[in-house]
C-alpha cells in the first residue's frame, strides 16, 4: 500500500515540474504574426502622433497618399484607426516625408 501510495505522489510531482518547465519556458515569437500598433509599439506611436498633427491642413492626407502611392483609407488604418501597420519601406517614406515638411519642403505636391 506504502508503495502504491509512493507510485502516485512521484506521478503527481513529475506532472507539476512538466507543468512548471512549460509555464517558465520562453515563448516563442511568432514570425508569422504582423505586429498590430499598440502598447508594444512605441516608436510607431511617436511617429503616428507626429504624422497626424503635420496631417491637420486640408487635403493634407489625400496628398500624402498620393505620394505614398496607397489608398487614403489605408493611410486612414495606419494613423488614426490603428489597425494596420506599414512596411519598412512604407515607413521610410513616411520618415522622409516628414522631414522634408518640417524643412519646409512638401514633396507630396
């Protein structure tokens, strides 16, 4: 009885430590994921706040669509609905875009 009673505790114990390595163990990112703005999205934010106050101006955004060559509602998803997010390249457009209107220079028109 001793050892059947022995038998079930050592199950039971290699059960929780199973449970205790896969609860502590790193998950893995998930490559096959887009990373939606948000929280764990900071510079995006930034970026996104100060792509919307340089936006205010009439047509404005419309331009700037052009320019980027997408769709205004896209640009609409990526600013204000925050539900899409852009690509490298996209990104660097945007970038480019804003430092040449804080020059001074609209390059949308």
């Amino acid at each position: 009885m001793w050892l059947d009673i022995g038998r079930a505790l050592f199950a039971a114990g290699e059960r929780l430590v199973d449970e205790a390595r896969q609860k502590t163990r790193p998950r893995r990112w998930q490559s096959y994921h887009t990373v939606r703005p948000g929280a764990a999205t900071p510079l995006w934010n930034i970026l996104a706040d100060q792509l919307r106050s340089e936006l205010a101006g009439h047509g404005a955004k419309v331009r700037l669509a052009r320019y980027l060559g997408i769709p205004r509602q896209r640009l609409h998803n990526f600013l204000t609905d925050t539900s899409r997010m852009p690509d490298a390249e996209l990104t660097l457009r945007l970038l480019h875009w804003l430092a040449e209107k804080r020059a001074g220079r609209d390059v949308s028109l």
